[in-house]
C-alpha cells in the first residue's frame, strides 16, 4: 500500500487525486447569451448588441470613460502604441520576464523593444533600472503586471512625466488589479487586456483597451476600425487602421464571464492569501511579493520562487514532484533576452529592417529576470478557484517534497 507521508514521484500516494476546477469555466449563461447571437444573425459586432454591452460594462468594471473590444491581447498593445504615437525610430522599454507579446507588439510597429531587468520581489518592471534605460529615443513603456502583482506605477509615472514617454500598461494577467484603490488599466495613457484562453476571463480570445482619455480611445477606436470614426459615412477613412474588431460570439461569452468575475477574484484572493502565509514558513519556499499600494491581486496565475539552498531541492525537481501529487502547474515564462527571437534578427524580418542582434536591446543587466524564470513554480489559476482545503494541498505536497528533500535530490525511495 502507498504511503501517503512519501511523494507520489517516489512511490508514495499522491496527495490529490481529484482535479482542480477546469478552466475555462462556463455555465448556461454562457450558452444561453450564445443562442441569442446565433438567433439574431448579427454575429459581426458593428451590426450586434454583445460587443458593445460588453465595452461598456467593462469601462463600468474598471471605473474608466470607455473601453475597446479588439481581437486579442496582442492587438491592444500594437494599437496602444500605435495610438500613442510610437513607430519606426523610437525605443520602447518593457520588462526581460513577460510573454514575447509584449516586445512582439513594439516591433510589429516598427520600434525598437529596449529590455529592462525586473524587481525580485514582484517579477514587475525594476523603475531604477527603466530610468538607467532611457534614452533620447526612448517613446514609451510598458510595464506588464506579472502574475496580477501591479507594477509601482507611481515610480513608472514620474519617470514618464519626466522623460514624455507614454505608459502602456500590459494587464493580461491583472484583471480586476488595482493600485490604490485605482484599476489597473487606468493608471498610465491606457490599459491593455487579454482574454485568450488562460486568462482570468476569456473569450477563446479576444482583447480591450481602456484609458482615462477620450483623446486616446477615439485614435485607438479608429485604428481598430479600419480607420473610420463615429458618425461618419461607412466607407471614409481618415487614418491608417486594420480590422481589429471582436466578434458578437466572443462579447457574448464575456458578458457572461464578467458577471461572475467578482465573486471568483474573491475567492481566488482569499486562497492567494492562505497560501501567501502558509507557504511562506516553509525554508526555501518564497511567494510572489506584492507592492502594499496593490490594493489587489487579479492572480492570473500563483506565483512561488523556490530557493534551492533553503529548500533543499531545485525548482525543475520540485515541479516534477508536484506535479506527481496532482498540482496543477504551468511554466514560468522564459526571459525574452534567451529568446530565439532576439539571437538572430532575421526572426522579426522584415518588419525591422536594421541588422541588430540581441545586445542592442538590453541596456542594463539582466541578472534578476533570468534567476526569476529559472527558479519560479506557476500554478494555474484553477488551484485558487476551489475551497480553501483544495488550496491547502499545495501545502501538504510542498512539506511533503521539503520532508523528503534528501531523497529527490537523490532520486531514490
């Protein structure tokens, strides 16, 4: 018979059998709003309903003027920048630990992505380290609110105050984030938003921009829109613009989506926090730090660095264990500085022309990002959509693992 006390990876009985919560999670509303966009036949969002509600009610969610429903994540940030102002010749600063999208949208535009090492407590963008970066090309930045934590974007304003750089913020992983009291979003020229599939609300995929400026939705709205503008004839186009636009499908499905949005950040908070004091007595095992001015934590994901010294085993080693006692995990993100992308520029030919390798990009070191990506566990959102005893099993097989650490790092029984 398997010892519970024992980890599954060394024969032991693993701690949990049953899966956490599936993700995406949906219901009827999801299917019933579905059948209306079906019935209606107006699937295309200029014609239909969804969309627009949606725009809406999301403006309403994070206390903005307006927001933008687009394709994807990818998208609001290009259209962000491109609303901005930024293309070919500026600099655009974004952190070395985030999705490629981030620096993927400064050069589908035809700028230059400068890479900035990030804070060790947060994962966020290192405000020091973006002052040592700036320079006369310098246009923009875009802090990316890793894993929910908010970036300090009082360090980040003053140093775009000062410098007249725009602030794009990457809130992918940070809906229902807020910093002060205020969403963020709203905090910098705009907010970008993702709702591909992972995402704490999704649509499959999908996108919004939100920002406190008229001035700025109306250029991002026309640039989403093929260039057109509000009220004017169907075929005039006053600016250059693709179409960006989100289906009635998609808006559908995240009107429903945002109706349960609050209860879920609730309880996802209240297990982010449990985990936050429980795990970190255990040696070794650091949670994900949060700036005190973030009011709250959207935990698109939750976030542990493992300490090898303390812990006793390392972060690839403890993954493997976790996973054998029925966690639910993903993988941290690489550093974009290791990327394929930046070793040989002719990964993001032609649209930048300049033959220009990755030691172009990066101005400063960029030591904390690359020990961030190696020695983090993500744990998908699900982990936190239970109760607070599913919660608690990350905790009985990280003591487990810690108990036993002589034994994993010697990979026997």
């Amino acid at each position: 018979m398997s010892r519970p006390d024992v980890p599954a990876c060394l024969g032991g009985a693993p701690v949990r059998t049953a899966p956490y919560p599936a993700w995406p999670h949906a219901t009827n509303r999801e299917r019933e709003l579905l059948l209306e966009v079906l019935d209606s036949r107006k699937w295309w969002a200029t014609q239909g309903t969804k969309v627009r509600e949606f725009e809406r009610r999301w403006a309403e969610f994070n206390k903005v003027p307006g927001a933008i429903a687009v394709t994807n994540g990818s998208h609001t940030l290009e259209i962000a920048l491109l609303a901005a102002g930024v293309g070919e010749g500026d600099e655009v600063l974004v952190p070395n630990w985030t999705f490629v999208a981030t620096a993927a949208a400064v050069l589908m535009v035809q700028a230059r992505p400068v890479l900035v090492d990030v804070d060790r407590n947060t994962g966020c963008i290192d405000p020091h380290k973006a002052r040592q970066a700036v320079t006369p090309a310098t246009r923009a930045i875009i802090p990316v609110h890793i894993a929910g934590s908010v970036a300090d974007m009082d360090a980040i304003n003053d140093l775009a105050r000062q410098h007249g750089l725009a602030v794009i913020e990457d809130c992918a992983h940070a809906h229902g984030s807020t910093w002060k009291g205020l969403a963020a979003g709203s905090l910098g020229d705009a907010g970008s938003f993702s709702f591909q599939s992972s995402k704490l609300m999704t649509g499959g995929e999908g996108g919004a921009i939100i920002s406190e400026s008229a001035d700025f939705l109306a250029r991002a709205r026309s640039i989403s829109a093929c260039g057109r503008r509000p009220g004017e004839w169907f075929y005039s186009h006053y600016t250059l613009g693709g179409n960006y636009r989100m289906t009635e499908w998609q808006g559908a499905v995240l009107l429903a989506q945002l109706e349960r949005f609050p209860a879920q950040q609730k309880n996802r908070a209240s297990n982010a926090d449990f985990l936050n004091e429980r795990l970190a007595q255990i040696p070794g095992v650091h949670p994900q730090g949060r700036d005190s001015r973030c009011t709250s934590q959207g935990n698109y994901c939750y976030v542990v660095r493992i300490d090898e010294e303390e812990f006793g085993v390392s972060r690839d080693r403890t993954r493997e264990a976790l996973l054998a006692e029925g966690m639910s995990l993903t993988m941290a993100y690489p550093v974009l500085s290791t990327l394929d992308l930046f070793a040989d520029p002719k990964g993001f030919a032609p649209r930048f022309k300049s033959r220009i390798g990755m030691q172009e990009f990066a101005k400063a070191d960029l030591a904390v990002s690359r020990e961030l990506a190696d020695t983090t566990l993500w744990f998908n959102t699900a982990t936190l959509m239970a109760t607070q005893d599913d919660a608690a099993d990350v905790v009985r097989a990280m003591e487990k693992i810690h108990s036993h650490r002589d034994a994993l790092k010697a990979g026997v029984s």
